[in-house]
C-alpha cells in the first residue's frame, strides 16, 4: 500500500511521544489535544442523533404512521419512541424473545443472523424490556462505530481526516438506520475494527473482528476473501507468516458457518436464511446493467421535477452506487488492497442483490467513509455537501417514520 500524502494544510497528527487515542491509550491519559477532538466527536454524534430524534418526533405527531402494535405494548403510547420500531426491528425482537422458526414458503426470522438478538435478549435480562434492551444495543454499537471509524482513519490518514470520515458517516442520508433495531450499527463496528487491526497487521484480532460480524449479518463474510488477499501480499512479500494467519483468514467464513451448522441442526436446512431471503423478501441476484443504465435514464429525465418520497428514493437508489463505486476506487488507491475488495464486494452485493435497499447495504461499505475523510471536498463546499446531505437525512427518516418509504 502507498503511503497517504498529506496535504500542506492538513492538520499535523499527535505531537512525538505524547499520548494517543489511536494507540489505544485511556481517555485520561490523552493529550489535551486529542482529548478536545474525541469530545467534539462524541458532541458531533450527539447533536445529529439529537436532530433525528425531534425530526421524528414531529414526523409522527403531524403525519401519523400506523404504529407497531408490539412496540406499543412495551412502550406504551409515546410515538416518539414508538416509530423507531419498524420493520425488521420486529423480526429482531422475534427472535431476542421466542428464538427461531422457519417457513420455507414465507418470511421467516432465521433471514436475520444471531449476535443482534443475543445482545438484545442478554440487556434485556437487565431492563426487563426488549425493545429498550434493543435501542440501547443499537446506539451503543452506532457510538462506538463512530469511534472505531475516527480511530482507524486517524491511524491511516490524519485527524482532521477522521473529523471529516465521522461526519460524512453522520450525515450519510440512511444513517439514521444505525440508531434503530437493525444490525447495520453493530455490523459497521465490527467490520470496521476488523479492517482497523488488518491495517495494524493484527491478523488474528481482524479475523475474530470478522467472524463476529459474519455472525450479524452475511456480508461479514465478504472480510474473508479481502483478509486472504493481505495475507497473500506479505507472502509474495517473504514476510514471515504463521499458521494463525491462515486460520484468522477463514473466521470470517467460519462465523457464517456456525451459524449454517446451527440451521441445519434447528430446522434441517443450513442455507435456510438464504431460503427466507429469497421467498420472503427475493433478496436474489436480480439487476443487469442493462436494467440500471434504463433506470438512470428515467430518473435524469425527471430529476428536476422530483415532486415525493418516492421519486426521491428511487433517484437516491440510482445515484448512490454511482458515488460508492467512485469512492471504492479511492479506497484501492488510499487504504489499500484489503479495504479495497471488501468495498468492492460489499458495493456489488448490494447493487446486484437488494437494489431496493440499496441506500442502506451500502452501510456496510465501511471503507467508504473513510475514504471521503480523506478524498472529500474541504472547506465551504464540504460544508454545503454535508448539509445538503443532512436535509436528506431528516427527508428519508420522515419517509420511513411515516409509511412512505419504499424498498
């Protein structure tokens, strides 16, 4: 991997010999330096988190979405809280409270993998409410992905960088997924700390980091092949490898596995996630580029006169892997070969796989954010780029809150 230029006006990185937050180091024994950028981080996250929750909160006051009935229940009338339980939360929740079933003619629970509802099932033997138990797991992961994200560009690139990275994670207009009952905050941290420690040649540590996230949702496993081509590289290297290299590139595999071997023992079927994938939500191989270039087409041509929710979407939907694909070339040429193909194949499953939903699988293109810390636009323009993407932010989180949200 090539080095990372600074430019002249980047900020400078820690002072030599003072402590540092990427060196793993306590928050009281940072530098006050690094101590004032961790606290504007948190204070970034807060903020946003801050502004989704009252846009929501005025989202189902004024436009009135059908409330889930279960979430009701536990939470009583307040739709504040009530609206962030949508969706997949329920399938979450299905499966933290009665564990899973499979129906290989419908939608089942076991499309939905298991670290999220051991985590819920195991807070809400403290709080005595699943749904809480959720939302607390669920921001607590969103946080600490924000942090695991900061860390590892400030260790690639610069501070200023990871600034930058965390605040295009903030404002990315389907972000507001990470503070809901889905996998997509839990998922980002552990494959962000995978790549973390790939990059500081802790193989064993991103393997584990990978497996866990093979374990949360099935792109985890995608880490695999990227973990292989690392350790491929410092072979053609004559770097010194051990066995445990080679076993840390298969965990990623190895988690999707064990969740297959648990299938297979519960209801006879270890590819049943993908069954309830495909008959419940035909979540298959579906997109040509044929079909994608007649899309973008349709949307240019009406692209000025986006008039709904739907429209928006369906512009957004075209558009974004356009952007992710752009930013996955600078990954390749920024961050390396590892991060590189698993943006690359992290890009491609969602395109080609749930193109419905494309906007939130590309989530998972942790390198991504990255890399916009590094490459993105600076100064004013950055700054309109950032609040451009924040209006869309609060418009697509209206849309889901209030049933008009589509894919």
């Amino acid at each position: 991997m090539s080095p990372i230029r600074r430019s002249p006006t980047e900020e400078a990185g820690p002072i030599q010999g003072a402590p540092d937050v990427v060196s793993g180091s306590p928050m009281w024994c940072l530098s006050p330096r690094d101590r004032r950028a961790l606290i504007g981080v948190v204070g970034a996250f807060l903020l946003t988190r801050f502004l989704l929750y009252v846009t929501g909160a005025l989202a189902t006051r004024m436009l009135r979405p059908y409330p889930g009935a279960q979430a009701e229940g536990f939470l009583g009338r307040n739709p504040s809280l009530v609206a962030w339980v949508r969706w997949d939360a329920a399938w979450y929740l299905s499966i933290a409270e009665h564990g899973y079933s499979f129906d290989p003619l419908g939608p089942s629970n076991v499309a939905f993998f298991p670290l999220l509802p051991l985590l819920i099932k195991g807070v809400a033997a403290l709080t005595g409410n699943a749904i809480i138990a959720g939302l607390l797991v669920a921001n607590l992961a969103a946080l600490g992905a924000v942090l695991a994200l900061w860390r590892w560009v400030r260790a690639e690139a610069s501070p200023a960088a990871a600034d930058r990275a965390v605040l295009w994670l903030l404002v990315y207009p389907f972000s507001f997924y990470l503070h809901s009952i889905y996998a997509e905050s839990l998922f980002f941290l552990l494959a962000t700390l995978a790549l973390d420690a790939s990059a500081r040649g802790r193989r064993m540590a991103a393997g584990l980091w990978g497996g866990l996230a093979a374990t949360t949702r099935p792109m985890g496993v995608l880490l695999s092949p990227a973990l292989a081509w690392g350790l491929w590289r410092d072979w053609r290297a004559d770097r010194r490898l051990r066995p445990r290299d080679l076993i840390a590139v298969f965990l990623p595999a190895a988690g999707l596995g064990a969740y297959a071997a648990y299938l297979w023992v519960a209801v006879g079927d270890p590819l049943a996630f993908r069954t309830a994938h495909v008959v419940g939500w035909h979540v298959q191989f579906q997109w040509t580029m044929a079909t994608y270039w007649s899309e973008m087409y349709q949307i240019a041509t009406r692209l000025v006169r986006i008039h709904n929710y739907t429209l928006l979407l369906d512009a957004m939907r075209v558009l974004l892997p356009m952007i992710f694909i752009a930013l996955t070339v600078q990954v390749f040429r920024r961050l390396g070969g590892v991060p590189g193909i698993y943006a690359t194949l992290a890009v491609a499953v969602g395109v080609f796989f749930a193109p419905e939903s494309v906007g939130r699988e590309l989530l998972a293109v942790t390198p991504a954010f990255a890399v916009l810390g590094l490459t993105g636009p600076r100064g004013a323009l950055g700054e309109a780029l950032r609040l451009c993407s924040m209006g869309l932010l609060l418009l697509v989180l209206v849309a889901f809150f209030t049933d008009r949200f589509i894919g």
